[in-house]
C-alpha cells in the first residue's frame, strides 16, 4: 500500500478566470521553485495556480508527477518559466541541498512530461515586470492584484496573499510577453 492518500493522487485543480485577453490556444506556465513556491499556466483567461506540493521539506514527486501529468495533457503550454536556483550563503548546507534536491525533482518532472521550459534567474524577470513597484516579496502580489484581479492569491481562505503563487503567475506572464 502507498504512503500515499488517495486524495494525494489527484491534482486539486481551481480555475481562475481573468479579464485580460491573451488570445488563442497558447498556454504559458511558471514554477517559483522555492517551498513556498507554486506552479502556474495561463491559457487564454483561465490560469490555474497550485501551491508547491510539499511533503515535510521535500516536494511530494507522486504528487508532482499527478500535476505536470494533467498540465501537459489539459493545457499543454507551449513554454514554462522555471525560475533559476538561487542561493544565499547564509543558508546551511543542509538547506542547500534539500533545494538542489527539489529543483532537480522539478526539470526531471518536466522533462518526462515533454514540457518545454526555460531557466530564468529572479533578477530578470523582476526587472523587467517588477519596475517601478516597492522591492520585496509582496511587489509580485502587487503587480499580479493590478494585472489578473480576479487570480486567487489566498488558497484554502488564507488570510495573507501567496507570494509563491504571485511569483508563478508572474514568471508564465514574464515566458508569454517577453520570450
């Protein structure tokens, strides 16, 4: 028997729709791959965000797979924004390594599920979408509230926006105006 629920074998998949037209079948996906992070695709005015699928600190990879499966059949987009691996020194080894771990999860899971994607550092795409906006984590949540009003920043009735999911949003915006 699995360690896994049954639950866990579905992707809880919520639709948003929003008001800005992008136009024909073409889909644009992002991933913020932090723990905190989320996945996104924007399909014309639908775009689907779910939060990174955790398990203690490592991402849930049956979970994952369940995610990329449905991405590549349902939406199929045509490129997902990956952003880069960052790291910051004042991390600990062990830190370092849980991420390098889940990053890898992360390209493995597309590759297997011929999901086109590329690799962009934060800085990037931040500079170029971000500008003007106050630096920090909640510029993301800011630009994605003006851009996409109606995109669900507080799964599961949250109080706080989702930083990780405003990011994901950005990154697939960043993919569909910019590569």
């Amino acid at each position: 028997m699995s360690k896994y629920s049954r639950e866990d074998n579905k992707a809880k998949i919520k639709t948003k729709r929003y008001s800005n037209r992008v136009g024909g079948n073409w889909s644009f996906g992002g991933i913020d791959p932090g723990a905190s992070g989320a996945i996104t695709v924007i399909r014309g005015e639908i775009i689907v965000s779910l939060r990174m699928p955790m398990s203690g600190s490592f991402i849930n990879t049956h979970r994952l797979n369940n995610i990329f499966e449905h991405m590549a059949d349902e939406y199929n987009p045509n490129l997902l924004v990956l952003e880069d691996l960052t790291y910051n020194p004042k991390w600990g080894k062990n830190t370092v390594v849980k991420s390098a771990k889940n990053y890898g999860k992360l390209m493995y899971g597309l590759e297997l599920h011929g999901i086109k994607y590329q690799i962009i550092k934060s800085s990037e795409w931040k500079k170029i979408l971000l500008a003007g906006l106050p630096k920090g984590k909640l510029a993301s949540v800011e630009y994605v509230t003006r851009k996409f009003p109606s995109a669900d920043l507080t799964p599961d009735k949250v109080k706080n926006p989702h930083d990780g999911i405003a990011d994901s949003i950005c990154l697939a915006e960043y993919g569909r105006v910019y590569l």
